[in-house]
C-alpha cells in the first residue's frame, strides 16, 4: 500500500514539474541583421538578440556580436546549436566558403569557431535553405512536400526542400536562384531584384526626380526606407515608383520561370526584406510569371508570401539545430 501510495504522489509530482525542454539556439548571419535566438523542441523562439549589420565593419564586428551574445547566454544549457549563414557554405566542415556581401568571411571555420566558444555540437547551411525549412515545417509551406523559397535580401537567395527535407546538389552546389543569367551580358537575379538593387533605382529615381512622391516619401522616412516606399508611392500614383515595382517584378518573374521549368515546384515562396513590400509584389510576379512558362504549366504554381517573415531564418535555423540532434 506504502509503495502504490508513493508512486501516486511521484505522478502527481511529475505532472506538476514536468521534465524541461530542451534548449537551442539559432543564429542569422545575414548581409543587414544579425539575429540570435533561443527556442524550445517545438522551434518556439523564446529569447531573441537582434543587431544591423554594419557592411562596412566586416565580418569582424558581426563575430564580435557573437561572442558577446554567447557570453551573455553562459548559463544556458544549450542542447545544439544551428545557423544559418547567408551565402554557400562547406557543410560537413562548416566553413564559408565564400562571402558576396561582406568582406571577412571567405575560408572562415565558421562551425568550429562555435564549437571552440560554446562546447556545443553546431551545424550550418545556407540561410536561404534554413529559411526554406522553417517555412515549410512553420510556415507557409506547411501543407505542400515540394516546395522553393527566394529569399529577396540584401542578396537573393533560394532553398529546396523536397518532401520536408531539405535539398542539397552535388559539393558544392546549392539552388543559387540569386546567380541565374537574365542576359548573356551577366546580368543576374541578384544584380536586378536584390534589396540593394531595388535600393539604388529608388535613390537613382529620386536623384532624377526629385519633387516626385518617391522622393519626397523616401526624404521623409530618411535612409533605409527606400523599398519600404515603394508600396505607399504606388499607390498615391507615383510612376517612377510604379516602373521600378514592374521591372523589377518582370526580371524576377522571368528568373523564376527557368526554376519552374526545371523543377516544377508545388508553391513558390518569397521571403526576406524586399518580401515585405507584400502583395503588389507578390500579385504582380505571379501575373508576369504567365508569360514565360509553357502553355502546359499555366497558370504555373502559387506564389506565396512568407508566413514567417524576419522570423524564418531564426526558425529554420532552430529546426536544423533539432534535427541535428535527434539524428
């Protein structure tokens, strides 16, 4: 009787003080933020840590940031740790492999580093996959298998995931969507519907134009607020702002159209800064993409907004630090 008697009350104590969670961390190492993120088994970020990027301290002042945040969580009990990095990486060593927007990074043992700071079992991928994971386990994605997410940043990016996986070409080959030639003259993705692209038309426009609404929206809101300007001219009629929008969309559609093609996804995901612009964007690749795509593909997958916006990076790369240790 003692014994039954006590197993109950331990029950009971279990149910009361349940077993914690394991804890992961997530890292962002992109060309404008930097984010740091604590979550639980079920990617929940719990704690974040958000810094700009300053593109001109290099690679450095990012590292610094790191460290100092990972001083600052010594006391965690961090179970892995997972990241995503914004450009190609060598993933069993966890090495960049080469940096397009900021200087320092290139040959950096990027997973070791971590290793030799934390103690913790680290892995990494490119950012655009991690994203691409996130938002098909978290997001947008998550009643679709097959499914291609750009990232529109400070570069452009894609990531495949092929049945909640996911999918990585032959070393060192990754879904570059930001490198497609739109031109035989070299012209790419990436040079044409970047967020810094899209930046500089904007500051071009409003050099040229200057009493326009572009301008004086993009003058009033002060310097980073170029793009974010552009959905809010439109609509007060500006053309400048209009003929930036249907460029840029048309390239981009255009770039996609060759993905298509190839791949056949079930969605097609658009993520990252320039995503936040919403759905004139959106609505507007999706028309364009129709005239690139053979008739027996028409009207060509849904395109899709990212559902988890600034957060799908830090939530893939929590996915990636769970599944690393579970595997």
């Amino acid at each position: 009787m003692l014994q039954i008697l006590f197993n109950l009350c331990r029950k009971q104590l279990l149910i009361l003080n349940p077993m914690p969670s394991k804890t992961y961390l997530g890292i962002e190492i992109g060309g404008t933020k930097l984010q740091l993120v604590l979550g639980n088994e079920k990617a929940q970020i719990l704690k974040r840590f958000r810094f700009v990027v300053d593109r001109n301290a290099g690679a450095e002042e990012i590292r610094q940031h790191i460290a100092k945040t990972l001083h600052h969580l010594k006391t965690e009990k961090l179970s892995a740790i997972g990241v995503g990095y914004g450009g190609p990486i060598d993933r069993p060593t966890g090495t960049v492999l080469v940096s397009y927007q900021i200087e320092g990074w290139s040959g950096f043992p990027l997973k070791e580093w971590l290793g030799d700071l934390t103690g913790v079992s680290t892995v990494v991928d490119n950012d655009a996959n991690v994203a691409a994971l996130g938002e098909v386990l978290h997001g947008a994605g998550r009643n679709y298998n097959n499914v291609l997410y750009i990232t529109l940043g400070s570069g452009v990016g894609s990531g495949i995931v092929l049945h909640k996986k996911i999918y990585h070409g032959a070393f060192p080959g990754e879904a570059e969507m930001g490198h497609i030639r739109l031109d035989k003259t070299g012209r790419t993705i990436e040079s044409a519907c970047s967020g810094w692209a899209v930046d500089k038309k904007i500051r071009d426009a409003v050099l040229n134009y200057p009493e326009g609404i572009l301008a004086k929206l993009v003058n009033e809101k002060g310097p980073g607020a170029e793009a974010r300007s552009l959905p809010e001219a439109i609509s007060l009629g500006d053309v400048q702002a209009r003929e930036i929008l249907d460029k840029t969309c048309d390239d981009l559609a255009f770039g996609i159209s060759h993905a298509v093609h190839l791949l056949h996804p079930e969605i097609i995901i658009l993520g990252g800064g320039l995503s936040f612009i919403g759905e004139p964007l959106r609505k507007l690749v999706a028309q364009k993409i129709t005239g690139y795509l053979m008739d027996v593909f028409q009207p060509g997958p849904p395109i899709l907004l990212s559902l988890l916006k600034e957060d799908a990076v830090p939530v893939g790369a929590l996915e990636l630090a769970i599944q690393h240790k579970n595997n």
